[in-house]
C-alpha cells in the first residue's frame, strides 16, 4: 500500500470548524432585551469549536496527515493579523461613535467580519484555494451590507451559512488538493 502525502491534510477539520463557527454565526440573531446580538451562545460555541479544533485527539483521528511548518507559520500569521485588524476596528469605531450607539455596535461587527473575510487569505495554503473563494465571498457580504445599510442580522445569517456551506464541502471533498 503506498503512502499518499496530501498538500492540505487537515481540511476535514477545517471543514467541521467552519460549520461550528456558521452555527456560532446564525447564534448571533438571537437578541438580548435591548435588540443587541445576544453573543453568549456565541461565545460558547467557538469556545468550544476552538479546544475542540486544537486538540491533539482530534488532529490526530480527523487529519489524513501532518502540516508542515509554513502551515503552521500561515495559520498562526493569519490569527495574529486577523486580531490586529480587530482591535484596529474597535479604536476605529471608538474613535468614531458613542460607546453605546447602534452604529458603533455595527461598524465592531463589520469590520471583525471583514478581518475574518481577509484572514481566510492567509489560510489557502493550509487548507487550499477553497478558503479563498469563502474570503471573497465573505468580504462581499461585509462590503454590500456597508454600502446598502443591510441590517446586521441578514449579514450574519448570509456569513453563517457562508461558512455552514463551505464547512460541508470540506468535510465532502476532504483530502483534496484544490
């Protein structure tokens, strides 16, 4: 039997965090009293997407291979941008709205969606061209819902299923070198 290296050898667990993160998404048009996002459930859920996706137990059973060190290099550069392009969003809308305001809340969630959309950039060569596809699309989502004032649940259902969809064609195609 001969050994098969694939290029992106943990694409199924990208796949079942995508779905985790899609469902962690769809949470968010669950309201508190205020009409705010209730990110409770949120917060739960991508907890636990994130112990679950890092735990050796399941790197081991659900990948059809190691990563390579410039995996591993593009998926933490990729994490340690994304989280730069958020606290640079928050001074953004600190800098530009009341604490408290409505538009100050959405331009938070814009652009933390954005620096998502753009991080997944930075995953292709972890896991493939697909991730690359799902950042343009993502961004898409972030850039009409500025420009035409889409309400934030919309985006955030339209982002869940997104990543749901995306999620699902991993875990179908995975291993595949794409």
């Amino acid at each position: 039997m001969k050994n098969i290296a694939y290029k992106y050898p943990r694409q199924r667990i990208n796949g079942i965090w995508l779905i985790i993160v899609g469902i962690a998404m769809l949470s968010l048009t669950l309201k508190l009293k205020n009409g705010m996002p209730n990110t409770i459930p949120f917060g739960i859920l991508y907890s636990v997407g994130i112990f679950w996706e890092l735990n050796s137990k399941t790197r081991k059973r659900l990948s059809v291979g190691p990563g390579t060190k410039s995996q591993q290099f593009w998926a933490n550069a990729a994490i340690i941008i994304m989280c730069i392009a958020i606290v640079f969003t928050i001074i953004l809308a600190r800098n530009t709205y009341p604490t408290t305001s409505i538009n100050f809340m959405r331009t938070i969630w814009l652009g933390v969606l954005l620096s998502v959309g753009l991080h997944f950039f930075m995953f292709i060569p972890v896991h493939g061209k697909m991730m690359g596809i799902l950042g343009i699309l993502t961004i898409i989502n972030v850039l009409i819902s500025m420009l035409l004032v889409v309400p934030l649940d919309l985006v955030f259902i339209i982002d869940g299923f997104l990543k749901l969809i995306f999620g699902i064609l991993y875990i179908k195609l995975s291993p595949i070198n794409f």
